[in-house]
C-alpha cells in the first residue's frame, strides 16, 4: 500500500505543471551555472600561473630582503571544487590587502555568480515549498483526501507516502541537472577531479538531500496546520524568508552589538606607531648605549671614518676589522631587541582584537545556524575547502611557512653580513633561489568531515522535528 501511494504521489507530481517549471529550470540553470564557473576556474588558473611566474621574475631581478614584504605571499591556487561552490578564497583578502582596489573586479561583486549552494539554498527550497503547500489541505479542498481515507488506508502511511513520494519527485529533476553538469566538468581537458573530491561532493549531496528534505516537510507540516492553500503558501513564505534571508543577514549585527570589537583602523595605527616610531627610538637608543660600551674596550671605533676608509682599514688592520664587526653584531642585536620589545606590544595589541573577533564570530555563527540555509552553507563550504575553515587552515599553514622563511631570512643575512660586514645586505639584491616555497594543501577530508559532523546533525534533527511534525499534525487533522 505505502508503495501505491508513493508511485500515485511521484505520478500526480510529474505530470503537474510544476514538476516542468522545475524540471526546466534546474536542467537549465545547473548546466549553464557549472559551464561559466568551469571557465571562470581555469581562468583563475591561468591568472595564478602568472602571478607566480611575476613573482619568480621580480625574485630575479629585484630580491632585497626590504622589498619582498608585500610580494612574497602565501598564495593558494584555485581548487577544483570551486566549479561547484565559489565561496571564500584566502587570496581574494591577500590582493585586496596589497593591491587595493586595483586588482577587484566590481562585476562580480555587483552580481556575484550563482553556484551550487545558492541553487540548492534558494531555487531547491523555494521549489519544495511550492510541490508541499498543497499536499494536505489542497487534497482536502478539492475533496480527494476525504475519499482516500474512507479507504482501509492509514493516515500514517499516507502521510508518509506524500512526503517520500514527493522529495522523489523533487530530486529526480535536480539529479538529473547534477549529471549533465559533472558531465561539462570532466569532459574540460584542463580538470581533474581526485577521489576526495568524489567523497566530497557525495558528503555535500548528502547534505543537500537534509536540507531540502526539511523544507519538503517544513512544507506539509504547514500544509497539515492549515484548511486552504492560499494561507499555507502565503505562511511558509512569510517563514522561508525568516529563515532564509533575515535570520543570516542578521545574525553579524546581532553579534556585534552583543560582542563589540574595538575599530580595526584604531588598532592598525597603534600597532604601525609601535612598529615605526617608538621602535626607531628604542633602537637608537639601545645601540648609542652598546655602541658607549664597545668604544670603552675598542678605543679604535671613537674614530670617525668615511665609508672608503673604513673599507680600506678593516681589509688593513686585523684589529680593527674585529673591532668593527664586534659594533656591527652589538648594533644588529640592539635592534633585534628593540625589534622583540615593540613586537610584543604589537602582538599583544593584535591578540586582543583577534580573541574578540574571534568570539564574536563564534556568536555569530551560533546565530545564524538558527537557519538550515547557514547549516548547510557552512557544510558544503567547509567540506568543498572553501569556507571558514579553510580560511583558518590557510592562516595556519601559512604562519609555518612565515615562520621557516625567517629563519631563512635571519640566517642568509647573518651568513652574508660575515662574507662582508660592510655592506647593507637588507637592501642589497641577493640570491633567494633557496627560499623555503610555501605550498598550499587541503585538509584531509576526514578531517573536514569530522569538523562538519556537528552541521549534519543539526540538518538531520531540523528533518526529523518537522517531519514529525507534520505526522502528528496530520493524523489530527480533521477532513471535513
């Protein structure tokens, strides 16, 4: 029986003028949206090439350890899921943080491309609402429902046939889209797609398949409360718009007013005062004070002599030589400490906002995961390497590599100050062809999983609460 039921339900809804609407623009929209995202990532592709290979040119030509700061970046190059889901790339934040506005592009942030997650979280949701506001209260009101229970027919199995019958009917058009769109992805010569990103995309059409299911019985659970279809579409709009688009846009500015960070400009220029001016006056004053100490045991460096005679005495007189480059080690190690003192400030200064941004981030999702479009938006983000958590993966890995570079940096140039302790290697070109690369990794995706799980659970207990809901809703409901 509960078969019948759900073969009648699949059969009323494909031969609905609906079910062609959907089945329509999902095989359009997906298709067209993975075609212009395929592109759109190998030219990213092709743009990070080039940013590399400028990057190797300008090493080449221009390497002074004083110049680099703003051109050796950790870079990670585009993913391939990112012809699915766009989300966040580090190294939009990076170009935009050295080259401004002249590297953005306002088109995309004008009308930003549409992408799986906005299929799904938009199109698909709105699609359930619209085959589920009818399901209960549209049968009674053209009198089938009356009819059908004056069978040996249970309500529990009828109601379940209707929501089974139904998310079936739903898929098989977004199914379908979903094939000739991997089909675009795989038959590009420029894309490859490893078995993690297989395992990734099944965990992400999993999530799909949760969050679609809850509207789906979000939907006949509104239809079960309600005796027209006119008051249960107008309820579930009035309700996907709260969940859907208010409650996400809100949740920053609720956050922030809970939570306040102080202004991020008030904290640059108090770390850029603490970096420049006070630490150039630490480091003078640090090195006058070593500089008076060394003159007490090399009388010899009381002497004021020009760059060529300095050159001249210290290749000439041994004594000298050990002199001077005993001053250059006592200056160099004033400004190391000055160096350290005015860091630990700036750190301390920095550490502070990032707690507070940090905890208001975390308030922050935890509000806006009060709607299954968050819930789902964070899973397939985070699992596709595109989210939040990728953005910290990227921050971590890459302070390892800021870390091993200056080590590299501090070592090349204390190898190089005792080749010839005279000349000014910080702005002097040298050869870094031995720099440690930084090279960028997903995390695995077990890893991803793990970190997602508590996002599934939500997704899974939203559907199982409303899907109860409209059980219960609907075993009272009264037919007449």
């Amino acid at each position: 029986m509960l078969r019948t039921i759900i073969k009648k339900e699949i059969q009323n809804n494909i031969f609905s003028f609906r079910f062609i609407i959907a089945f329509v623009l999902l095989v359009v929209i997906v298709p067209v949206t993975i075609l212009i995202l395929t592109d759109d990532y190998v030219r990213r592709m092709d743009e990070y090439s080039q940013r590399q290979n400028s990057v190797e040119q300008y090493l080449k030509n221009y390497a002074h350890f004083n110049r680099i700061g703003t051109i050796l970046v950790p870079s990670q190059p585009p993913l391939p899921f990112q012809m699915l889901i766009r989300g966040l790339n580090p190294d939009d934040f990076i170009l935009e943080n050295v080259f401004g506005e002249f590297n953005k592009d306002s088109l995309p942030v004008m009308f930003p491309l549409v992408d799986l997650t906005f299929i799904v979280t938009i199109l698909l949701s709105l699609i359930a609402l619209v085959f589920s506001y009818d399901s209960i209260c549209g049968e009674k009101e053209d009198g089938t429902l009356k009819l059908m229970l004056a069978n040996p027919l249970s309500r529990a199995k009828l109601i379940l046939g209707k929501i089974v019958g139904g998310m079936l009917t739903l898929f098989i058009p977004f199914f379908i889209s979903l094939i000739i769109a991997l089909l675009i992805i795989h038959l590009n010569p420029r894309v490859s797609w490893s078995g993690a990103n297989w395992g990734t995309f099944g965990f992400i059409l999993l999530g799909a398949i949760l969050y679609v299911g809850f509207f789906y019985s979000f939907g006949v659970f509104i239809s079960a409360r309600h005796n027209s279809s006119s008051a249960s579409i107008m309820t579930l709009l009035f309700a996907w718009v709260l969940m859907v688009l208010v409650i996400p846009n809100l949740s920053p500015y609720i956050a922030s007013f809970l939570v306040p960070t102080p202004s991020q400009i008030k904290v640059g220029r108090e770390v850029d005062r603490l970096t420049s001016e006070e630490r150039d006056e630490l480091g003078r004053k640090l090195s006058k004070e070593r500089q008076q100490e060394l003159q007490k045991l090399y009388p010899v460096l009381i002497e004021r002599l020009s760059e060529a005679d300095t050159k001249e005495r210290i290749a000439k007189d041994p004594e000298y030589r050990k002199a001077y480059e005993a001053l250059s080690k006592e200056t160099q190690a004033a400004w190391d400490e000055a160096n350290r003192i005015q860091s630990e400030k700036a750190n301390t200064i920095r550490q502070d906002l990032q707690r507070r941004e940090e905890a208001q981030t975390r308030l922050s999702i935890i509000i806006s995961a009060i709607s299954p479009l968050a819930d789902f938006l964070y899973l397939s983000r985070d699992l596709s390497s595109t989210g939040i958590q990728n953005l910290i993966h990227f921050d971590r890995i890459s302070r390892i590599w800021g870390q091993a570079f200056n080590d590299y940096e501090r070592q090349k140039l204390a190898a190089l100050q005792k080749q010839n302790p005279t000349e000014d290697w910080w702005n002097t070109p040298v050869d870094m062809s031995d720099r440690p690369r930084f090279i960028y990794y997903e995390e695995a995706l077990a890893s991803k999983i793990k970190s997602s799980l508590p996002v599934f659970a939500v997704l899974i207990i939203y559907s199982l609460i409303f899907f109860a809901f409209a059980y219960f809703s609907f075993i009272r409901y009264d037919v007449r």
